[in-house]
C-alpha cells in the first residue's frame, strides 16, 4: 500500500499533463484534492512561445490511478553543464566547439561566415598550453564524472524520498554528451513533462544563457517532436534553503580545521579575526552586467545568505568576496582573487578558508586554478594556512535539495525556456509580437516584463558591446599568448 505522501505526490505528476488555460500562466501544479473528485477532464490547449515558433500542446487529462501513472506519465530531468575533456586527445575538439558558439563569440556582420575558420585556428593554437593545465589535474575534466553522480543520487533520493521515478539526462554545451544528444535521447523515451535544471546555481548569460539559448534553437526547429512535451526551467537556485545549508556545512568543516595553534598563529598577527574566508566566484566581463546580466547580484545575494549560517566576526570569522580567471584588458568583476590574496597576506592573515562559490562539482578551475596557482600565490603571499572548501559534488544534503527543487518546479508555474531567457536579460533574443504576458506569471511581474520589451533595442546593443569585449580579448590573446580558457572553466 503506497503512503499518502508518495501517493500525492504521483497525483501531482499527473497533474504535470493538466495544463492552465491559454488566458493564465502554464503551470504544472494542479490541486491534488481537485484532482481526485474529478473522474475525467477536458484536454485543454495552451500556446507555448519558443524562438520564432508558437507550438499548441494538447494532452490527455484524464484522471489516472497510481497504477496508469507509472505507465502513462513519463518525467525527465534533464541537468545541464558546461561540460569538459575527458583525455588530453579531447582538448582541441572541444576548444574548438567553444570558440565556435556565437554566444560566447559574437563576431561582427562580416566576420561571422569566418566564426568555424577562427575557431580552428585558436583552438589549434591553445591545445598545447590547456592540454598540459588538464595533465596537471590527472589528464582531464572530472565533471562529467561528477553530473553523473549527481544525476543517479538525484534520481535515487527522488525514488526513495518521494516515490517518484524519473529518468535523468546529462546536456554539456561544449563536449559530449551535447545537449542536443540527451533531447534526442529525451524525445526516443516519450518524455511528456521535463525538468530542466542547470548545475549552476547563479544565472549568467555565458552559462546558464548559453544552454538555454541552445534548447531553445531545437524545441523551434523541431516543434512537431516535442509538441506533447511540457518542460519548465529552473534558472537559478542560489537562494534555496538546502543549498545554503550544503555549502555552510562544508564551510564550516573547513574552519573546525584549523588547529589551537594555527589560530593562536593567526591573533598574534594582531588581527581582530584569526580565520578568514574567500568566496572566489567565477568571473565575468563587467560588459556583462551592463548588459543586464544578473549574475553580480545573485553571487552577492548568495554570499550574503551563506554568511548567515557561519560564524561571524563575533567568533572571529571575517568574509570576503573576490572573482576569480579575469584574462586580457578589460574590466571584469572586482575585487580579483588575484589581486584579494596578495592584499589580506599584506594584512597578515594566517588562517584561510577559499571557497568556489560558483561550481557545484570539481573541475579545472577548482583543482587547477585554485588548488595549484592561487594556493602558491597565497603562501607567496605569507598566508601559512590555507584551506579549500570542496565543492558540493555528491554531498548529501545538496543531492537530496535537488530533488526537491524537482518536486517543487513540478508543483509550481511553469517557466519555458524563451521565458526564462526574457527573465534573465539574455540578450538578442527575436520574440514574436504578442507575448502573453500573463505566461509569465511564474517568472515576475507583468510591468517588469513589459520594461524589458521597452528597453529590447537597448540590450540587444549592450549585448553587442559585451560580446565585442570578448573578441577584443581573443585578439589580445593572439597578440601576447595569455589563456582565455579560465574564462569559461577549462
């Protein structure tokens, strides 16, 4: 005999199929209670907006026991990532398709038809130098590893916590298995609802962006597969209460580390504070953020609810916030790890605890960067004590929150791809005229949405500006044979 709880929540992955009149936002939530009074429903039609294409989904609402669910409805969760290497012979392909993407790489008019031929070059050019930086971590990216893990432990706590059975996809945006594979894949299993869910926990254009813009380019090209599919997007997590919690556990594992001695070390500096911790986020362009990007914010925001859960300056922690694999001349994000580190050694701290606040797996910029260039600049620096908070990868607590962010987008309204790209200030998007505006419902207020149809010319020429930047540096690049390839975590 199924549990209530278990049983409910079946209930609501029926109601994945029961979608909302056209006139009200798409929700995939559907009053459980409502639900087992009635004996049949009406199909009801929507209109879903992708890029350029308007597609009508019309499902099957009749009302299904536990026993039909398992058969008749089929949730997917499809996670996506960045993607990397997996040996050094994999280095120059995968350069290459990232050097390829005109989202990272916007070339002017002219330039564009030239986009593969310059991609061949400088990825040609660079694998030497990254295929000797993925040597020094074991001879290639562990993230595919890792988003497996967290695939199957996601899966499994969804199974065993809620009695829900989904089947997972990775999507890489630059090295198999692609995105456009698992969507594949995704339409051969006769998935019907999907959850997509990018494994990074801040939103930004040349990430999260990028990925989306990818799903969005196949559900229009491809309308006819998917036109009994309903998906929604989870954008960003950063806030959530089981991820702040996941990364403050691990923070604080970190700070019980240091010894009696390493923190009377650190007082006889004269500091009010013996121990310290660096958030060395991800960096991006200051193009970006100018162009509407809200990853700033949302790094800020993160920082901010994660500090609440340590030890405070009462208890002798003090916090920072610095932006890691800036390259070539333009500004980006400020303070640089680089430029922190140098500068709290001068202070005279000790004892630090740096912390990759922008991946949930390990990876190039965490177990090369950060464990090998800024460890040595650090100790360069006088900091004696150095420690490195893992990234999430297969804790527990963080597996069993993505779960729940699965259970909770499928009991929310619903947010498509375009619509989380308009959320999001993406840039040069073309959307159709009419855009429903109640269809954003779930992603903020009808006034902000129509601000941002407003200011559409504004950010489609911010968007250029920022891209040009990125060219700017790959010129720079060229000229003087300093990496780009920290940029995007490679």
């Amino acid at each position: 005999m199924m549990t209530s709880t278990k049983y409910l929540c079946r209930v609501a992955v029926i109601s994945v199929l029961i979608l909302a009149s056209s006139s009200s936002s798409c929700c995939f939530a559907f009053s459980p209670a409502k639900l087992l009074q009635s004996t049949s429903m009406n199909s009801n039609k929507v209109q879903t907006m992708e890029q350029k294409a308007a597609t009508t989904l019309t499902l099957d609402t009749t009302v299904m026991t536990p026993e039909q669910d398992e058969e008749e409805s089929k949730v997917g969760v499809l996670l996506l990532n960045l993607g990397g290497p997996e040996t050094g012979d994999d280095v120059e392909g995968f350069l290459y398709n990232l050097f390829a993407d005109p989202d990272i790489i916007r070339l002017p008019g002219p330039l564009a038809p030239l986009q593969s031929l310059i991609a061949l070059f400088i990825s040609k050019r660079r694998a030497p130098k990254s295929r000797a930086a993925y040597e020094s971590i074991g001879g290639g990216s562990p993230i595919l590893k890792y988003s497996n893990a967290q695939a199957d432990l996601m899966t499994k706590s969804l199974k065993d916590r809620y009695g829900l059975n989904v089947k997972s996809y990775i999507g890489m945006r630059y090295w198999y298995p692609f995105t456009e594979e698992a969507l594949e894949q995704i339409q051969k299993d006769k998935i019907n609802a999907l959850v997509i869910l990018p494994l990074y926990p801040q939103f930004s254009i040349s990430t999260s962006g990028s990925s989306l813009r990818v799903l969005q380019e196949v559900f229009a090209k491809n309308s006819d597969k998917f036109d009994k599919m309903v998906h929604t997007v989870i954008p960003s997590w950063y806030e959530r209460p089981g991820y702040v919690k996941a990364m403050a556990n691990l923070i604080k594992t970190e700070l019980d580390s240091f010894t009696p001695e390493e923190i009377q070390e650190g007082k006889d500096a004269g500091l009010k504070n013996a121990r310290h911790i660096l958030f060395s986020a991800h960096g991006v362009p200051r193009s970006y953020i100018d162009a509407g990007d809200p990853y700033q914010k949302q790094i800020q925001e993160c920082v901010k609810k994660i500090s609440q859960a340590l030890p405070g300056e009462e208890e002798g922690v003090e916090i920072h916030l610095s932006y890691q694999s800036r390259v070539g001349p333009i500004e980006w994000l400020r303070p640089y790890t680089d430029d922190v580190l140098p500068e709290l050694g001068e202070k005279g701290v000790k004892n630090l605890v740096v912390v990759p606040i922008s991946f949930v797996s390990e990876h190039i910029e965490t177990l090369e960067e950060i464990d090998l260039e800024y460890r040595e600049l650090a100790e360069e620096s006088g900091i004696t004590n150095w420690r490195r908070c893992p990234a999430l990868n297969t804790d527990a607590t963080f597996i069993d929150d993505m779960a729940d962010m699965v259970i909770d987008a499928l009991n929310e309204p619903s947010q498509s791809v375009t619509e989380a790209c308009v959320a999001n200030n993406v840039g040069d998007i073309d959307l159709d005229e009419g855009i429903d505006i109640a269809g954003v419902g779930g992603v903020g207020a009808e006034s902000d949405l129509i601000g941002r149809e407003n200011l559409k010319d504004k950010e489609r020429i911010n968007g250029r500006v920022a891209m040009f930047g990125v060219a700017l540096t790959l010129l720079i690049e060229l000229l003087n044979g300093q990496s780009l390839t920290h940029m995007f975590g490679l």
